[in-house]
C-alpha cells in the first residue's frame, strides 16, 4: 500500500511538471513574439497586411 501511495504521488508530480513545461513555453513564445514585434518598431499598413498575409504577424 505505501508503494500505491508514492507511485500515485509521482505521478501526480510528473503530470504536474508537464503542464508546468507548457505554460513556460507558452510564455516563452509570447514574450518572444513581443520582444520581436518592439524590435521591429513601427509599421505601415502595408507592411503589416504584407506580414499578415505570409503568416508571421
């Protein structure tokens, strides 16, 4: 029964690690979405649409 108890618990950790893993990486992404788009400064219109348009905006 111990065994039971602490494997239970293990893997209650690993499955909280993973959805610890994927909200970091979801932040990661976004804070690098942001960084990039501050660094390319202002756009026109144009350029936006241009970028939206090939999917990376």
């Amino acid at each position: 029964m111990v065994y039971a108890t602490k494997a239970g618990r293990n893997a209650q950790s690993v499955a909280t690690d993973k959805a610890a893993v994927g909200d970091a990486q979801a932040a990661t992404a976004t804070t690098e979405s942001m960084a990039k788009a501050q660094a390319e400064g202002p756009q026109s219109k144009d350029q936006l649409l241009d970028r939206l348009d090939a999917g990376t905006g």
